[in-house]
C-alpha cells in the first residue's frame, strides 16, 4: 500500500481561502484548521430527539482478552502510525505477552468504568490528502484529513466500535436505509436496493425520481453534546456515555502538509476520520435524521424514502407522473433539510 509511505502531494496553486493565497505556512494551517473546524459553533436543538424513542439502558460487560486480540488481529501491520511512532506490527509482538496483555486489557477496561479518556490518547496528526477527481487543488474542501491516532488508543477504540456495532444491529437503533458505516453493508447493496425499487416500480406503472445529496464536512461537523444524547437515547450504558463525555473533548490535532508539521490545534468538534469509531459514531448520529424523516413523512402523506450511505443520501419518490415525484420530493427536500439543521449539519446539493 504506496500511500502508507512518504507521499508528496501534487504540485498546485497556492491555496486560496477567503479571497485572499496561502503563501506561508501560518495562512495554511489557519485555513486548514478553520475550513475542518466550521461547524464549532453550529447551534443545534437537543429537542429533536424528543420524538425518538428512548431505549432502556444496557449494562455493560467488562472487554475480554478474546475481544482485544481478534481486534489486534484485524489490524494491518503497514498501517500508518499515529505521534507516538508504534505500529500495528509492534503491539502485536509486546501484547504476545500475558502480562502485557494483561495491563492492557485492563486499561482498556478501566478507561469505561472510569469514565476517562488519558490526554496522550486525544493527540493526533491529521495528514492532508487530496480528495480524488477534483478539476482544481486551490482549496481546502478539495482535500480531506485523515487523522492519524497513537496507537494504543486505537485498539481500544476498535474494542469499542465492535461493541457499538453489534448494539446497533441487535437493538435496531439503525434504519434499515443505512448502508454506510454499518458491518456487512456496502455500497453494493445501496445499488442493488435502488435498482430493485426501480425494477419494481416498473412492474406497477411507477416513475422513479431522485435527489442525491451530499453532507458538508460531515465527520467534521458531527456535534459532541448532540452526539452524547444520541447515545444515551440508543440505551447505550451510562458508564459507556459517559466515557464518551470525556472522550469528545479536549482533543488537539496538528496538520501534516508533505513535510511540514504545524504546531497543536484544538480539535473539539466532529469525529476524526481514521478513528475505528468514526464510521459507527456517524452512522449512531444519522440514524434518529432517518426515523424522524420517516415520521414526518408519513404524516405529511409523503410517498419519499430515503436512503443513507455515510455522508451521502438519496431520496426517492415513485409516481405515475413525473410531476407528482417532484413535488413529492420538493417536499422531502424541506424536510430533511430542517431535520439536518436541527443536527448542525448542512446540505449539499449534488445532483437533481
């Protein structure tokens, strides 16, 4: 894997941010920092999560060694590594060890009950990638920042995730329309859902219209209070919510652009993408704009679906008539686009 080694980025113009070029490197990393960090004081309504229902809490069990090593063992040892230099090939060799093993686990166990995340694990470089297909590089959005963590923290990360993941399958907190950020579900299956409601509307007499659109920096912009309640609504166990309280806050990240390294940014809002959790976490956090939409929907005799991937959705109406798919999905648009405001995040419109 050529990207896990030194890796220039192409030659482009000097990046531009509010009119004005990046020409030294304290004008870059203000732009970076500012353009990943825009959703810092995006207001957002806790409410909205009043029409969720509110799951019981679950206890929670203590990580077993089985559960730390089949995480250790699904890790690439050509991984990049995060500030504190240890790689994946590393920890497998000291954690071969039962007494290390041991520590470990119980680091990985007292961090929950404790509900403390240690300040060394909340430190991350954040390398600057260019996103693919982009007609110009001039710009901070035309490139994405892939968080590197120490990586101590991200094993016990990834004991985390899978918790979170077989909780959300289990318990139905996800929508059914989630095909992103979930175990098994890839982008296979969001073709393969699309062209059979297609197909089928064929059958009926049916026209299908859709809108695809994109959330801004959405990684970026996932709100840490609103993310915490999220939680606590999908009965998740007060110990692990209050970890997450902890977790959230207090993080600071530096930027590396080919060689250079700016000095340590606080790092307070979003998830990091690179983080085991980032995928779970997003999908937690989309889950209740789904079921809400569904309700709103329904009671506005709504026809639409909506499908999630991620950072990107679709909403689909079928009718006899083109005519009555537009203004299904006019309608549709209006209201995902409160529900996502509501969550501080903001819609993209890629395609109509």
């Amino acid at each position: 894997m050529s990207w896990v080694k030194q890796h220039k980025l192409p030659a482009v113009e000097a990046i531009g941010y509010q009119g004005s070029p990046c020409n030294i490197l304290p004008d870059l990393w203000n732009a970076l920092h500012s353009s990943y960090n825009t959703a810092a004081n995006r207001p957002v309504q806790l409410s909205a999560l009043d029409d969720v229902p509110c799951l019981a809490p679950r206890p929670w069990v203590p990580f077993s060694v089985l559960e730390m090593m089949e995480a250790l063992k699904a890790c690439s040892n050509v991984s990049a590594p995060g500030p504190d230099h240890i790689t994946w090939c590393h920890l497998k060799s000291i954690l071969a060890d039962n007494t290390c093993a041991t520590g470990m686990l119980s680091l990985a166990n007292s961090c929950i009950t404790l509900h403390h995340w240690p300040r060394h694990f909340k430190e991350s470089v954040s390398v600057i990638i260019p996103k693919p297909g982009k007609p110009a590089y001039d710009t901070p959005k035309a490139f994405r920042p892939i968080v590197l963590l120490n990586t101590l923290g991200k094993l016990i990360e990834k004991m985390i995730a899978r918790r979170l993941q077989f909780d959300a399958v289990k318990y139905s907190i996800l929508h059914p329309n989630q095909l992103g950020g979930v175990a098994q579900r890839s982008t296979e299956d969001t073709g393969l859902f699309l062209t059979h409601l297609v197909r089928s509307g064929w059958t009926k007499g049916l026209k299908t219209s859709v809108v695809a659109f994109d959330i801004a920096q959405f990684f970026p912009s996932l709100n840490h209070s609103m993310l915490t309640v999220i939680l606590q609504h999908s009965g998740f166990a007060d110990c692990l919510v209050s970890f997450f309280s902890h977790y959230l806050v207090g993080r600071s990240t530096q930027y590396s652009w080919n060689s250079f390294l700016s000095n340590a940014c606080d790092a307070d809002v979003g998830v990091g993408q690179g983080s085991a959790l980032s995928p779970i976490l997003s999908a937690l956090y989309i889950a209740p704009i789904l079921h809400l939409f569904e309700q709103q929907a329904q009671a506005l005799n709504l026809g639409s679906s909506i499908l999630s991937f991620v950072d990107v959705s679709l909403l689909v109406s079928q009718g006899k008539t083109y005519n009555k798919t537009l203004l299904e999905l006019t309608s549709s648009y209006r209201v995902v686009t409160d529900l996502l405001v509501s969550f501080g995040l903001v819609m993209v419109l890629d395609v109509l």
